[in-house]
C-alpha cells in the first residue's frame, strides 16, 4: 500500500507512521492531541519510547518480519505515555505501506482511544461492585427483618396467649361476683369489681388489636362476608359510642344517600372499621363541634367519608398514620374547651382499618388542612372507597362452618344468674346420677376453677389436665360433653380430639375446644379434628353458659321460651 500525508492527516484514529528501524516519520493531529506533544517533538523518536509496552520493544523484529510478510499485526489495550506522564490506552493496528517517495515500506500504527471506554468501564465495575455490595447488605438486612417481623408475630402470638389465660380468670371471677353475690357487696368493693371488670375489657381489645395487626401483615386477615346494611352498621356504631359523645357534647350528622344498596361484606369488621374512625373523630376533635358522616355511591363504588373538626394532620403523617403503633406527633397540643385532652392509644386502629378495607377490595385516605398551634379546627376527613360489586371469597371451609355454628347456638335468651340454668333448673333436689356429666381437659387450674364455679351445681364435673388421662376418663365415664383446651402437656388437645372422634363409644360426644385463638389456624385446626365448637378465652361466663346449653341440648336451645 501506498500512502501521502493527506491520506492520513484528516483521519478521525490517531496515527503513527514510522520507518522499519521504529524511528517515527510521521504522526497526525489526532495523536499530537492524545499525547499533549507537538508534531516535532515525536518526529524522529523512536516509537518504542512512545509506548510504554515491554514486550513491545522486545518483539520488534518480530513484528516488522510478521508485517512484511504480509500480516497484520492487532495489540489491544496498549499504553502510551503521554507529555505529563500520565498514559493513554488504545487498542493498535499495525499495517506495512510503502513510500512512493523512496521507494521503502513503512509501518503505520493505527491508535483508537479506549481510555473513556475503559475509564466508563471500570466506574460502572466499580458501581456494580458497590450495587452488589449494597444488595448484600439489603438481602441480609431483608432476612433479619424478616427474621424480626417473624418473632414479633410469635411474641404477638404467645403474649396475647399469655394475657388472654389469665384475663379468663380476671373477667370470670369479676362477673361472678358482680352478678352473683352483688347482695353481700358493699357498693365500694363493687365500684371497684366493675372497674376492673372494665380494665380487663379494655385489655381484651388491646390484645385483639394486636393480633389484628399480626394477621393483617401476614395476609392471613380472615372475613366472613354477608350482605349487609352499611347505614345500619354506621348507625350502630355511633349508637355504641353515644356515652362518650355525649360526654363530650359532639354533635354527629349524618347524610346518607337515599335507595343506598347493600353491600356485601363482614359485617363485625366493618363495625370495626366505623366504630374506630368515629372514635378517632371524637377523640381529636374539641366540645361543641361536629363530625359529619356520609355513605353515598360514586362512580361505581361506595364512597364513605368521617370528618371531624379537630387538631387536624400534617401533610407529613398521611402515610405514617396507617402504619403500626403510630399517633399523630402533636396530639399532645390538643385542647378540648377549657381541659387539656390527649387523645392517647395504642397506635394500632388505623393500621387495623386499613387492613379491613384493603382486605375488602377498597382503599382509605386523609385529608386535612394541616395543623396550627394555636387553633384546634383544623378538621380531618378519612374517605373509604368501597367497591359497588363486592366478590370477596369465604376464606375457607372451617371459617363458614364456625360462623354457622355460632348462629346456630346462639340462645333464645340468655342465661338468668350465672350458675343457674332456667330450663334445667328443679326446685327438688336432683339426685347426682341425673346429673348430665362434663368432662373438661385443661391444664390451667384457674379456667377449671371458673368453671366449676359456674357449672356444677347443673352438671357433674370431671377434671384433668393432660389429653392421655382426658381420653381414659371419658371411655370410663362416657360424659355428655367434653370441653377441652388445644394446647396441653403431652397429647394435644386437637389429637386427643381425633382420638375420641374415631372411637365407637365417644364419637358422638359433643367436644367444645377452649382457647385463646392466637393462632391463625387454631380454629381451623379445632374443626378439622372434629371439634363440634370453639370457646375463646377469656370467656365471659354467660356465653360459656350458652354455649355448654346449646351443645347439650341442640334442640332445646332453641324453644327454652315455650316451657
């Protein structure tokens, strides 16, 4: 190949021409401007001192033989040294030309810059080793949160079990005496039962919010959808609160759209949801003012709105308010008229509602002017989207079959003084063999106790607290019911169940399980082992009265009006 200085002067790659000996003939702009030397201070320099390669400058016969024999010679990512000693890399072609001029063959060196490339290279190795090092960090710190969010489920779980056993004993016994023995009572000590009776109620809830909570970060919120009257459950929950509204001497509006349809969901739940946001509206809101509440049908959905005229909230906490144990950070500010009122809680309800709507296919959201110190009108309104045509599934076969089972023992009427059961009740003296019998499994002393309490005057109690010696005394005795707790010692109460449902003799005895339900699937569990109900602790002792009537006698139950 021939070549001239035009040829080479107007191309984009640098160039160096240089003769077979490596003394440098020629170079272009390109490589002037990529070593920061001028054309006459590389003319005439041997190539090999341009780059900065060893091998290179060892191999050079080598090369020149390897180009006039017609090859062409390729070094990538080869360094040159550039005027202020720092290096530029390129990927080098070398090519044979001959020199009309003088009729000899020189080498050109074709340089194409990679030092950009390899700088963007490495500065995206270097991000992605970062990245990496970042996901590492975030997969370990997503396993111990995972870890953590599990054993706060498990504390949620065994706590709420803990508390639930003995707030059995706190309620029964308070109720007892309360409705019992009220006669030899002075109204002191029975100021102070009801008090506690009261603090016990409210701790019941506290727990059951914590498991809410628990069930709804694990999906496993379970509904028991019916069709329903929205304005009714409204209605009822403002009723339930009618003390403290009245206390507070909060006026409540409510507006309704007429021909309002129903809608079908669970009806406990979204009692839940009204009872909790009307509360809140209460709570936060001065005397004297109004919460306004309304139900009306837009665009396809049921739209729900609470708006009080309280403290208000941040544009800042729209989101942290629906999540755990938050409160709104200036509740302390709050002024009720002339008294300093906190609205105070646990931090769970609204995280609570709004598991409740989304688990119901809709969506909840604030809105507020904000908040001002030195006013306490700001007003707050929570929007609820439901959808018009709600589809939500039962969630399995065990939740129907207990929500049937609790309709069907629901009494006629209930229970006259605890103890006492009106339609078994003979003023004669029954004779013990008559006695229709009860065995109860449970290994805690105090709900046998309770128990005993209230049912032996009517029944023939037998107790024990394991599942193995629960099985022999009921193929000894062949009781007429047997109440027994999930958890025990040893055989647990789900197996000694199964036990007894697949034996001849005790297949037909009604099984009744105690327990705190805690657990997702303990009602379940009850059920599929052939439980015939579920009592959760703590019971008050009328519906444990209801209960062991209906499960002794099905029918009865439901014509102790007629006698």
């Amino acid at each position: 190949m021939e070549y001239t200085h035009g040829d080479i002067q107007g191309v984009q790659e640098g160039i160096i021409v240089a003769d077979t000996s490596g003394k440098v003939e020629y170079v272009n702009s390109k490589v002037c401007e990529m070593l920061l030397f001028s054309r006459d201070q590389l003319v005439e320099q041997p190539v090999t001192d341009i780059v900065y390669d060893r091998t290179f400058r060892q191999e050079w016969d080598h090369l020149v033989r390897a180009l006039e024999s017609g090859e062409s010679v390729e070094r990538p990512e080869i360094r040159l040294v550039c005027k202020n000693g720092a290096f530029v890399q390129v990927n080098m072609t070398c090519t044979l030309m001959k020199n009309p001029a003088r009729g000899e063959n020189w080498i050109v060196f074709y340089l194409i810059d990679i030092s950009k490339e390899i700088s963007t290279t490495k500065e995206l190795e270097r991000r992605n080793r970062e990245l990496t090092r970042e996901n590492s960090k975030l997969v370990k710190e997503s396993t111990n949160f995972r870890r953590i969010s599990e054993l706060k489920t498990k504390f949620l779980g065994i706590a709420s079990h803990e508390l639930k056993t003995p707030l059995t004993s706190i309620k029964g016994y308070s109720e007892l005496l309360i409705d019992n023995m009220s006669d030899e009572l002075t109204p002191q000590v029975e100021k102070m039962l009801r008090r506690i009776k009261k603090a016990a109620d409210k701790l019941h809830n506290v727990i059951n919010d914590m498991l809410d909570v628990s069930r709804i970060e694990q999906n496993r919120l379970r509904l028991k959808p019916e069709t329903v009257d929205l304005e009714k459950i409204l209605r009822d929950a403002i009723q339930d609160l009618g003390h403290f509204i009245g206390k507070r001497n909060i006026g409540v509006e409510v507006d309704i759209e007429s021909a309002l349809p129903d809608y079908y969901g669970d009806e406990i739940r979204l009692h839940q949801v009204f009872t909790n946001l009307m509360s809140n509206a209460i709570k936060y809101s001065p005397d004297h003012t109004v919460v306004t509440c309304s139900i009306a049908v837009r665009d396809g959905a049921f739209h729900i709105c609470i708006k009080d005229e309280g403290i208000g909230i941040d544009e800042s906490e729209y989101d942290k308010i629906f999540t755990p144990f938050y409160e709104v950070s200036h509740a302390a500010n709050h002024c009720s008229s002339h008294v300093k009122y906190m609205g105070g809680g646990t931090g769970l309800g609204l995280s609570i509602v709004k598991g409740i709507i989304q688990r119901h296919g809709g969506e909840i959201w604030v809105e507020s002017n904000g908040t001002k110190r030195e006013s306490c009108a700001q007003g707050s309104e929570f929007n609820i989207q439901l959808p018009l045509d709600s589809q939500i599934p039962w969630d399995d076969d065990e939740t129907r079959m207990m929500h049937l089972n609790s309709i069907m023992n629901q009494p006629i009427i209930s229970s006259g003084k605890y103890g006492v059961l009106p339609h078994d009740r003979d003023d004669s003296t029954e004779s013990e063999a008559k006695k229709q019998k009860i065995l109860i499994i449970d290994d805690d002393a105090e709900t046998i106790e309770i128990c005993r309490v209230l049912l032996e005057e009517q029944y023939t109690l037998l107790t024990c607290a394991t599942g193995e010696i629960g099985l022999r005394m009921a193929f000894e005795n062949n009781p007429d019911l047997i109440l027994l707790n999930i958890y025990l010692p040893g055989l647990a109460g789900d197996l000694t169940c199964r036990i007894l449902k697949s034996q001849g003799e005790t297949k037909k005895i009604p099984v009744a399980f105690f327990s705190a339900a805690t657990q997702d699937n303990e009602i379940e569990q009850a059920y599929a082992s052939g439980g015939d109900d579920f009592i959760i602790k703590p019971f008050n002792n009328a519906e444990l009265i209801d209960k062991v009537r209906g499960l002794l006698n099905p029918q009865g139950a439901f014509f102790k009006g007629e006698s």
